[in-house]
C-alpha cells in the first residue's frame, strides 16, 4: 500500500514542483508564480471568459524554458467539446517568437465524445506518461465535466454522476503526482441546480458541484470585467490567499491588461 513517508520525502517531492506561466504576470502573480505541477488547477466561469484560451496559452507555454515561465515539456489535450485550435497555437507560439511546427509537435490532443471515453483517454495518457518519464509537464481538460453532465442528465443519476467524476479526480491527481505534471481543467459554469434557474447566485457554482472543489488544489473563478478586461479570482487554494487578478486576451492568448 501507500504507507507512510518522512516529512523530508515530502519536501524533497514539493522541490521538484514546476510552475507554468499563464502568459500573464498579473495572473502568474496571483497563483504563487503560474501553474502547478503536481497539482490540479480548475478554471471555472462562463462562456468567453477565457478557459479554453488560458488552457492554449500553457499548451505554448509548458513547452519553453524556465527563464521564459516553462518547464521544457510536452502537453496532452483531452477537448471534449471540439474547441482545440491549431491556429491560436500558431498565433500563441508567433507571440513567443517560437517554431509553431516544433510547438504543435509537442502537442498531442484527442477529441472525447463521452465520459467513458474521457475516461479511457486519461488511462491512455497515464500509460503514455509512464511510458515517456518526464517529457510531460502539462495535460488538459477542456472541459471536465460537460460529458458527464450529458451522460447523467437525470434527476437520480447525480449520485453516479459524482462518484464517476470522483474516480476520474482522483485518477488525475495520482497522475498529477507521480508524473509531476500539471493538469489544468477548463469547467463551464452554469445556474445552480438547486435554485431553479438562477444566475444571480455569486460566486457561481461550478457544475461539478462539490467532488470537483475537493479535488481541485487550486480553483480559479473567472469573469469578465469592464471591456476586454477579463478577472480572476482565487479560491481555496492550499498555498494563496484569496484575491484577484486582471488579465486580457488577444491573438497572443492570454496576456497582462495594459490600461
């Protein structure tokens, strides 16, 4: 079994921990210095607020040197909604004024069409992982729970629903450890089930309900601001304080809001 380890293990673990630029000083400031490895990150919030953007920027950015906010690695993308874009790579990479081709290279993305697949998929890169130690630094969901929600759209079904998504979650964050990898999960809020349609409840719950703030060790709430100022907020992370951040995004993906 897993068992016990000294606390110097653990420390010496948490020392191989990468962060990973989201292309924003103001955000990179706000998490601790960027993504985790080790660690899963969820961003939630509504449509256009840039999950799925945030989610290319790290694609490019995972892949640069640590002076330049990487960590020399590869990234896994599992799109289930069909919103992977080559072309914003290509743009993404332009703005680091990196190789696109070398950059899509290092890319590998498959499309899940349900929750069992998604499934099977993480099982594929976990394999995939293992396979190619340390190549890897980043994977992601976009989104993590929209199949789920197809696949267990009734009523009774939530129980199952929660308990499939929880063994998901804690498959990822064995990954997450063993393979010291981030993995960043885009989720699309909307109303809370439990107060009829409601879009006034703030913050907004996010569609996993509650297994997924369990899992997540850092959950990033983000909403639009005032023009193409976008914010974001930090909840219960283990090592930040709560507060929040502006960022902006362009054909460069995301990016410091400059007023």
């Amino acid at each position: 079994g897993p068992g016990f380890v000294t606390a110097k293990q653990v420390a010496i673990q948490r020392e191989k921990v990468v962060k990973i630029s989201t292309g924003s000083k103001q955000l990179d400031a706000l998490l601790g210095g960027g993504i985790q490895t080790m660690s899963l990150t969820e961003a939630f919030g509504e449509y256009r607020t840039g999950k799925t953007q945030l989610a290319h920027t790290l694609c490019v950015q995972v892949q640069l040197s640590s002076e330049e906010g990487g960590a020399n690695g590869k990234a896994a993308y599992i799109d289930t909604e069909g919103t992977f874009r080559p072309d914003r790579i290509v743009s993404i990479a332009d703005r680091f004024g990196v190789d696109p081709e070398i950059i899509l290279d290092n890319i590998v993305v498959a499309r899940a069409w349900n929750s069992d697949q998604q499934m099977e998929l993480v099982s594929e890169l976990a394999a995939h992982f293992a396979e190619q130690k340390g190549v890897y630094r980043l994977m992601v969901i976009d989104s993590i729970i929209s199949l789920f929600r197809c696949d267990y759209s009734g009523r009774g079904e939530l129980a199952d629903r929660q308990q499939k998504l929880n063994q998901m979650l804690n498959r990822l964050t064995k990954i997450s450890e063993e393979y010291n990898i981030a993995v960043f999960m885009t989720n699309q809020v909307s109303a809370d089930p439990g107060g009829g349609m409601t879009f006034v409840a703030d913050p907004k719950k996010p569609v996993g309900g509650h297994v997924l703030a369990h899992a997540s060790s850092t959950r990033l709430y983000l909403r639009k601001g005032r023009g193409e100022e976008r914010v974001a907020k930090l909840f219960d992370s283990p090592d930040m304080p709560e507060s929040e951040a502006s960022y902006a995004i362009n054909s460069g993906g995301i990016v410091d809001v400059t007023f």
